[in-house]
C-alpha cells in the first residue's frame, strides 16, 4: 500500500500540469508501474487530446503488459473526441489498475471499472480519493449540480477598501498579487464583473503573465447594455465575450454589440428587477463554461455570496488603510443583521506574499 500511494501521488501531481486547459474535461495523470520501476507517466493536456491512460501506455511501450497503471480517475469506457481508455488498456494487456475514484460523470460512473474488471484485469479503487476530487472540484460540480464552479476574488485594504472615495485602485495590491490574480484568470474558464466596474476602469479581463497566459471568456453583467462600445474589452479581439443582459435593453444597442461578436445572454430577471443569476450560472455551464472567476465590483460581489452561489474565496490584503464612509468596500448589498448569520471560510490559508501583501483564501459555506 505505501507504494501504491506513492505512485497514486505521482500521477496526481502529473495531473496537474493540465490545470485550467481540460475544460471541460477533467484533470487526470497516470503512471505505468513494472517491476518496482516507472516504464510510463502521461497526463491529459487538453480536451480532445489524447488521455492520460493513453499517453502513458505510448511512453511504456511493450513494457506495459503486466504492469500495473496507477490513475487518479476512472478510465472512460464511452467514444467521445477519444477511443475509450478502459479498451486500451485492456488491449496493452496490463494485470492491475490502481484507480483513486469513480468517475461520477454519467457517461462513465463506474462503467470503465466494470469493463476492466470483465476483461480479467485486477481493479483497485479508493486509494487518495479525496485528493483526487478535491483536485477535479470545478469538473465535479460542474457535472453534478449543472452550475459552475465559482470563485470570488478581491483585493482591498486592511480597512476592507477597494479604491479610494474618488474611486481610484490602482494599484491597492503589490505586483506579486496581481500576477497571482492573472494566474487564476488563466485557469479559469470565464472572468466576470459587473457594469459598473466596465464603466469605471475600462478593464480589458486578460491573463497578463510572463508566458503569456490564456485569456478568459470575458463575462459582463448588463442589465440594460449601458457598455460603452468604445470599450476595450469588446474590441481587442483577444478574448469572447459574453454580455448578460435582460428584456429592457435596446435592440438597438444590441445590435450595436452583435456587430463587435460579442455574444448577447438574454437572462431572465429576479425580484428585484436584477439578472437572476441562479439561471445565469446555469445557462453559462450548458454553453461548457465549467468555472468562473468573479472580480467584482462591490455590488455582483454581495449578489454572488448573498445568493450562496461561490465556492472559493481569494482575497488579497494589502498593508494600507484607506478609510472613509464613501470609499468602496469590497462586499456590498445589504449585509447581514446578525453576526451569527456571517458566511464563514473553512479550510482557510494564509499566506504572506513579496511586497508585504497578505492572501487569504478558503471555500465558502
């Protein structure tokens, strides 16, 4: 068991150098094991391509019969852009399959492991699965509840300030966050923020790191189509653009917007006269949008966790005090009345990063 749980890391670590590039796939590693030796490693890179499974029997060779293969989920057993898994192995005549979890995607769950096991094949399962889901959470929820994976990230003050009474923000936070922050815009799906903070900033919502990144569907909520259309976002062409909006906006702005491909959501609204985004996050996971990044501004940011709609928390702390009434914080809405009714992080960390700026982050309740 210890070894087999040394490999099973191995091929989870191997799965996560495809983070942010499977959408809407999962992230999965494998390990070729013979004779106390590594004959075969391989991940999945990215949808449409070759599986882990698959990519690791390529590197083995011959060498995979009679060996063991670890991987950090279970083997598809369906044709999709791919030949099932479960049949190549089978047919490179391996004697064992160490699996971390069921897959619980309806076109697998537990279909592979059945067709392994028929072939003759001994088929372990359990070994690091809670690691392994924790390692696919966005794939997970996406595929069991039909809604995204959503994470909010903010960066503020230590008096919770995310710009200035006369509105300025740049930049509250040090360079080491901020390309973290660009990080996480490149392993997400979509980005999304409201209008206000389009209007404020004119924010392009790209990926800005040293390799160049992957920029993100870029996601604005636009009740009414208020964007200007000398905005950059639709018009640098780096990135799709969704605009959410309800009835009320103007064809004619909409028309305005269709002439930039900027693809128009018409959403439904909810009591308050706001887009519902209950159904939004829904429609956005049937177009295969699997995660989402929300930057704010200060109103979505209270919609989103009054609405008990995020997952996971960044927020980004920078030593400075701003104060004021009128300056923004980062969470608006009402607010709750009662302490005993606050959102409560679990599983937090901190984190100290260069330039004194502290990350705190954790899943939501």
């Amino acid at each position: 068991m210890e070894s087999d749980e040394r490999y099973m890391r191995m091929a989870l670590e191997l799965a996560k150098n495809a983070e942010g590039r499977t959408s809407p796939n999962p992230m999965v590693g494998a390990v070729i094991v013979k004779d106390g030796r590594v004959i075969g490693c391989g991940w999945h890179k990215r949808a449409g391509t070759p599986h882990a499974e698959v990519n690791a029997l390529a590197a083995a060779g011959d060498l995979a019969e009679g060996a063991t293969v670890y991987v950090s989920l279970e083997p598809c057993s369906h044709f999709g852009r791919t030949p099932p898994c479960c049949d190549a192995l089978i047919k490179a005549g391996v004697k064992r399959v160490v699996v971390a979890m069921t897959d619980t995607n309806p076109k697998v769950s537990g279909r592979g492991i059945k067709k392994i096991r028929d072939a003759g094949i001994e088929v372990t399962t359990g070994l690091l699965a809670d690691e392994a889901r924790k390692l696919n959470e966005v794939f997970f929820k996406w595929i069991e509840k039909e809604q995204p994976f959503v994470t909010i990230k903010s960066a503020m003050t230590l008096d919770g300030k995310i710009a200035t009474r006369t509105g300025q923000s740049k930049w509250i936070t040090s360079e080491r966050s901020r390309q973290y922050g660009h990080r996480l815009r490149d392993i997400n799906d979509a980005i999304m923020v409201g209008i206000n903070t389009v209007i404020a900033d004119d924010p392009s919502l790209t990926a800005r790191l040293e390799n160049g990144g992957r920029n993100p569907i870029r996601i604005v909520l636009d009740s009414c189509a208020r964007i200007p259309l000398d905005s950059v976002l639709i018009n640098d062409g780096k990135a799709p653009v969704i605009m959410a909006v309800t009835e009320k906006a103007p064809e004619e702005r909409l028309r305005a917007l269709a002439d930039r491909n900027v693809q128009i959501l018409v959403c439904e609204e909810d009591t308050n006269g706001h887009i519902c985004l209950q159904k939004l996050f829904r429609q956005l996971a049937q177009k295969n949008i699997c995660s989402i990044l929300v930057e704010g501004g200060a109103a979505l940011m209270g919609s989103i966790i009054s609405a008990n709609l995020a997952d996971k928390a960044y927020f980004f702390i920078a030593p400075k005090l701003i104060g004021g009434e009128t300056a923004k914080m980062a969470v608006g809405g009402e607010g709750i009345g009662e302490l005993s009714d606050a959102v409560e992080l679990f599983d937090t960390s901190a984190e100290v990063l260069d330039g004194g700026d502290v990350l705190i982050k954790g899943y939501m309740r």
